[in-house]
C-alpha cells in the first residue's frame, strides 16, 4: 500500500518552493501555517526520509534512507496503529525531502495542526503528504 501526496501539485527546487505549497495547503485547510522546518537526521545529518503514515493519516513516521533512525514527528509513535503505508510521489520515488510544519492557536504558542510535506528529488514534485489536528 502506497500513500500519495494531498491537494495540489507543484513543481520547485527545494525547499523554499515546498514551503510555499504548505503554506498553500494549510491557508486552504483553515490552519495557518506558523512554522516550518526542514527535517534532517540527528544522527547521520541526511535529509533523505522514507515517509510512513497509518491508515487514518494521523502521524508520520520518518525512516532515515543512510542509517537506522526512524524519527516520529510530533508524538507520532504513540498516535500511528496498525500497518504504516508509505508516501510516494507521483513518479513513484519514495525518497523526500521533508519538512514539517504546525499551525498555532492565534493566542499561544500551542500547536494545534501538523504538516509533513515532502520535496522529490528526482522530479521535483513538492506537495503535502499527511495533516492531521491535535
Ligand atoms: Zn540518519
Ligand atoms: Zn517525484
């Protein structure tokens, strides 16, 4: 099982362009975007992720493509149940670039929505993958 990008599709260079389509998404989806951030692996430094999420969509499990780490993006371990399907862009690369946003409530700093989006390098597709609220 394979889970494809959501909302529209761009075409960019990196991340300043992946950004953009998540803020897109996110105005469209009626939560902001506040922040944003690319992720890379804390242990090796690669920036290149397998995406898994579950069933319901409600948390990403990011898998490390040049050594073992998986990292769950916000408290995602305790929210992904049953078999995790994996992200794949359209020209059926697996292999993102990711980045991670939330949408804060307008008064505090607490996020209340999560963005996991995810720049291709092979074709350049940059598109939300998996949102879900807190
Ligand atoms: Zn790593
Ligand atoms: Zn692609």
């Amino acid at each position: 099982m394979a889970r494809s990008a959501k909302g529209e599709r761009h075409f960019g260079e990196g991340m300043a362009d992946l950004r953009a389509e998540m803020t897109r998404f996110a105005e469209a989806n009626g939560h902001p975007l506040s922040e944003a951030h690319q992720i890379v692996c804390a242990v090796c430094g690669s920036s290149l992720f397998k995406l898994e999420t579950d069933a319901a969509g409600n948390g990403v499990a990011a898998r490390c493509l040049s050594c073992p780490k998986y990292i769950y993006i916000q408290g995602s371990q305790s929210r992904l149940v049953g078999d995790l399907e994996e992200c794949l862009c359209d020209c059926g690369n697996n292999e993102l670039q990711v980045m991670m946003g939330t949408s804060c409530q307008p008064d505090s700093s607490r996020a209340e929505w999560v963005y996991v989006g995810g720049y291709c390098p092979s074709c350049g597709m940059v598109a939300t993958y998996v949102d879900w609220g807190l």
